[in-house]
C-alpha cells in the first residue's frame, strides 16, 4: 500500500457519538466533529525551514490571552489569534497560503482519515486493569495476592528494574490515533463530519483530522 503524502488535515473538537442508516438500511455509528473553520497560520518549506509543513490555527481566543511573540505570530499570518495550533507535514505545501480558510469540505464523504487525539485519563491504576494480566486463583492460603503484581526485581544482573516493565502506574492520556476511519457525511455549511467508527479522547476534546497515510 502506497504512502500517501499529499494530506489535508483539520483541526475540531469531539461532539460524541451518533447513528445513521446506509442506502441498505443498515445501522452505521458515527463520531461528529466540530471543525468550523481552520486557518493557515504557516506554510514551512525547505528553502527557510527544512521541511514541507501546514500549520492550522482552531478556535477563538480572547487576544489579551497571547503571548506577545504568538500574537506576532498570527499577525503575521493576517488573521485572528486561536486557541488550537497543530502542524502537518505534507508535500503539497504551494496549495496553502497564510490566512487561508478551511472547512469541512476538505473532507468530502467516503474519504479515508486518520484521527488523533488525546484518550480518557484512568487516574492510577493496577496492572490487571492497566496492562491485562491475569489474577492469581482466589482460594484458601492466597492470602489477598490475586491482584498483586508479584517478584518484580531483576536478581543481580542487572540488579535493577528495567525501563518499559509492565508495573502499575497513571492509564490513559496519551496521545492516541486510529487510521483509515470513513468519513460518512461531510456538513459543510455546520461544519461537522461524522466519522465511521469510534475516535480517541473524551467529548469535547481537540482532535486532528488527517487524510489517511496509508491510502492508496
């Protein structure tokens, strides 16, 4: 499968989960994202960065709440300062210009996507509950190890516990993206695409819309 390296993205924020019905009657689940409208804030080239990239600005904020260098940042750019800035590498960097909107329709349906976005945090948790393991038989003489993690020590070499062990610890929150997802509709004049399948990260919360990388 080819590498696709001409993408698109879009910046929006997670609304929750629906449902609609193919043209066969079938039940299809959606995720909609709100991506009302993104802004070029730069275009990276190799000539004065090294690389080809888009940055895209998402969401109004007050310009009192910017820093002076960011607030010069956007200026530059010719537009409004925003709350959400992400940067997309893409080969087809002389398709953007500073200022430029975007909408839904970068999207149209049935085009393929890649999402990104940050997952629910679990707090702290067990390894059972954290990495799956399994628990210890509870019956007589256990003495309450069935969820205990057990000998986790290394014996003399190397006399320590190796970085990347399965051990307890804070779950979830991380930066998460699930690849060739289906874009079902594409609502451009309310600027939300409802997208096949689930999508990391809680409602409300910013997630990053690509084209899918592994598309043909």
């Amino acid at each position: 499968m080819s590498q696709n390296k001409n993408r698109n993205a879009l910046l929006g924020k997670k609304l929750g989960m629906s449902q609609v019905w193919d043209e066969n009657g079938f039940f299809v689940p959606v995720t909609l994202v709100e991506v009302s409208t993104n802004v070029v804030t730069a275009v990276k080239n190799e000539e004065t960065d090294g690389y080809k990239a888009v940055q895209l600005g998402y969401g109004q904020v007050d310009p009192r709440k910017v820093t002076k260098p960011m607030a010069g940042h956007f200026a530059k750019a010719g537009v409004t300062p925003r709350r959400h800035l992400a940067e997309v590498r893409t080969e087809n960097v002389e398709d953007f210009e500073p200022g430029q909107e975007l909408t839904a329709e970068v999207f149209p349906e049935g085009v393929q996507v890649d999402v990104t976005g940050t997952t629910k945090g679990k707090g702290f948790a067990g390894t059972i509950k954290r990495w799956g393991f399994k628990s210890y038989r509870r019956t007589h003489g256990s003495h309450k190890n069935e969820r205990r993690p057990g000998s986790v020590g290394a014996c003399a070499t190397p006399s320590r516990i190796l970085k990347g062990k399965r051990m307890a610890g804070r779950m979830g929150h991380v930066t998460n993206t699930v690849q060739n997802l289906t874009v079902v509709s594409s609502d451009v004049e309310n600027g939300i695409l409802a997208i096949k399948g689930a999508i990391p990260g809680p409602k409300g919360g910013i997630v990053l819309v690509r084209s899918a990388v592994k598309g043909a």
